[in-house]
C-alpha cells in the first residue's frame, strides 16, 4: 500500500481501448469488473498478461508513459483526427487504495518462500524484457550455461516481468472505483 502523497497520476488510453471509447469522466468513474480477488500473483498477471478482469486498475506517476500508452490502440495510431487520451487523476480529492506493485509481489512471493526474480539470462535481461522491441535478441537468443545443454531463450518468471514491467512504466494500481470527481482533466495526444 501506498501512501497518499502523491497526488497525480496518468492514464494513457490508446484509439480503440475500453477507456477510449467510454469516458471514465462520465460513465461513473474508473471501476475493476468482478474477477479475481486481489493477492500478489493477480498482480504480476494484470501487469504482464492484461487487465480484464482485475481486481486492479492500472496508473503510472510519468506522463510520458501515459502519452505512450495512448498514442496507439487496437483502433490504431492517434492522429490529430483521431487522439488519444491521457486521463489526470489527483489522487487527493479521494480516499483511494493505491499499490506499489513491486512491493506487492516482491513481498508476497518472499513470503510464499521463493524469489520474484530468477532468470537464467544474461546481464543484459532486464534491457530485453523492458524494451524488447530495441533489444530482442537478448530474449531470443541463448545466454552461456554451465555444461553442454540444448540452446534455448533465457528462462524469465512471470514476476520478473511484472516487476520490471511495473519500473519501466512508474505503475501505480488502484483497486476498487476511481470516483468521475478525482479525473480532472483528459488531454489528447497524437
């Protein structure tokens, strides 16, 4: 859990995604549907396979990330006919449950008595998960082992990813309804 410090944060909402098409600002809010109950490993599973359903809502703290998130979509890229949205939440005018998902999978999966973030790769992983566009051969390709074994990728857990996931994007996580009275602005981006 969070703090209540910080009191603004973004989400990029890209042509053709759910809060694209519907307005958080007028549709009640931003709200979780029914699904799993909240707990580390739905955390790592909304960060790396996707949002729905999720006891969780998804924020970050750059809104940078928030542009990126929003400038393409299943509907495609954001163009000055066709943007995309970047939500601003301020987190004071609510009384919220925010997450840190790092800490929330780095200390579940402590307590479940493994570690959230083996890998047999090299160095040069974390460059691979984080920007796989920029460097896929780091996930691609086969890292040195010990012994004469088969090549193969380098073998990440899902924690990992999340963890490294949640980092590149500054991810905040929300559970429950962000009240329409906490969105104070939705700028489009293209």
């Amino acid at each position: 859990m969070l703090a209540q410090a910080m009191a603004t944060l973004y989400k990029g909402a890209g042509p053709g995604t759910h809060w694209w098409t519907t307005d958080a600002r007028t549709a009640g809010g931003f709200f979780c549907p029914p699904g799993r109950p909240p707990s580390p490993s739905a955390v790592a599973s909304h960060i790396t396979v996707g949002s729905h359903p999720s006891p969780y809502l998804s924020f970050t703290t750059s809104y940078a990330v928030a542009v990126e998130y929003a400038l393409s979509g299943p509907g495609g890229a954001a163009t000055s006919t066709n943007p995309g949205y970047v939500y601003v939440l301020d987190t004071s005018l609510a009384s919220l449950s925010l997450i840190d998902p790092v800490h929330e999978i780095a200390m579940g999966h402590q307590r479940a008595g493994r570690w959230s973030t083996e890998h047999d790769g090299g160095p040069d992983l974390v460059l691979g998960i984080a920007a796989p566009g920029v460097h896929p051969s780091v996930l691609t390709g086969s890292p040195r082992r010990r012994g004469a074994s088969l090549p193969r990728p380098p073998s990440v857990t899902t924690e990992l990813n999340a963890l490294i996931f949640s980092l590149r994007d500054a991810e905040v996580l929300i559970s429950g309804t962000v009240a329409p009275s906490c969105l104070v602005g939705r700028d489009a981006v293209w």
